[in-house]
C-alpha cells in the first residue's frame, strides 16, 4: 500500500503512525519525508531489530530432501542461509536495477520524478511524507492488509478500540462517515439533507436474510 499524508505535526498523523508501529505482527512500514535529505528514510516492522522492513520480493535455493519424503518440515534446515533479496522495501519507493536484470525497475517515487508522467499527487501544493506498508505474511490477499491499515486508521481517530471484529468496524465507520458527513454537508438546509445508509443496518439487513 502506498500512499502520502502531509508533512507537518498532526494529532491523527502522529497516532496512526504510533498504531502502525505497535504492530510489527502485522504491518511494515517505509516513511520517506520530501524535507529529508537525500534519500533518507525510516522503516520499521518485521525486521531482526523492528527498525526495518522485510523485504518485498526475497527468494531462497535450497536442496530437497531425497525421495521418499516421510515428512517435509515446515521450514527447511537451509533456510538458515541468507535470504537473496529481489526487492528490498526501499526498492518499492525508488526502484533497483538488480543481477541480471536488463533495465531499471522503477519505484513509486522515481515515478513521481517523471514530471511528463505525473503519475502519483500530481497536483499537490505542500510537502508530504509518502509512505509504503507491506504486510508481514506474504502472498496473502491485499483485503487482509486494506481492513488491518483501515482499522489501525480508525483507531488512531478515536473512532475504534480493541481488536478487530466485523461489529466494531461497522460501528466504528459509522462513527467516522457521519462526523464527516455533517462536516461537509454543514452549509446545507435541512431541507435538503439526505442520508448515508449505515453499515450496522446493512449488517443487520443481512444477517436477517
């Protein structure tokens, strides 16, 4: 997942950052600040020392045990040796040109650095921290990781508390579109007013059929 929120002291930011932090169970994380010199970054996460992100894409040769197997361990013997690293997590934001490889894989922010191109926050006007979190289980579907960021999020702006459940989203996204809703559709009359379904009578819709 990548994305940028703005660069400058902010109660949500510096929460949701804190969540995304206590959890190196779930979450790996690479923050890059444009006022950063060079290319300095932080990471955190499931690395040896938890100030470091485990690598995107790493591969491992080993040698198979002989035929027949009576039973394959979960992890092999080998696998003590050094992982071979085919995208590091700071690979993701500024790409690597690895053995063998023909051309310069490009990362997110060496495709910001494309002013033709413009791919990613084309029309900001301030500077940001961009950021890329990585799930720690590997090949797992991207929903697991979206509702995990989502409710670290949520929790950060005192909307949820405690552990993931179905329930405590809905709840809690409730909570979040109806501050937000009111927020935007302030200047509107009553009159006019209209209102968003909440998830919890979706929720109760479907358990009833």
């Amino acid at each position: 997942m990548f994305g940028a929120m703005r660069n400058e002291q902010d109660r949500f930011t510096e929460a949701f950052i804190c969540e995304l932090r206590a959890r190196p169970d779930l979450f790996q994380v690479v923050l890059r600040s444009e006022t950063a010199p060079g290319r300095q970054v932080e990471m955190f996460g499931s690395g040896p020392s938890n100030d470091e992100a485990l690598p995107a894409i790493r591969g491992h040769q080993f040698e198979a045990p002989p035929w027949p197997v009576a039973s394959i361990p979960s992890v092999p013997p080998s696998l003590k040796d050094k992982w071979d690293v085919k995208w590091s997590a700071l690979d993701v934001l500024y790409g690597s040109r690895g053995p063998g490889d023909s051309g310069l894989k490009s990362g997110y922010l060496s495709d910001t650095a494309q002013a033709d191109e413009g791919r990613f926050f084309r029309f900001k006007t301030f500077p940001v921290t961009y950021f890329v979190i990585l799930d720690t289980v590997h090949n797992r579907d991207r929903s697991v990781l979206a509702r995990n960021v989502a409710w670290a999020a949520l929790r950060a702006g005192g909307y949820a508390e405690g552990e993931y459940t179905v329930h405590k989203y809905a709840v809690a996204a409730d909570k979040l579109v109806e501050k937000c809703t009111k927020e935007r559709l302030e200047w509107v009359s009553e009159e006019m007013k209209w209102k968003i379904p909440r998830m919890q009578d979706q929720m109760s819709w479907c358990s009833i059929m």
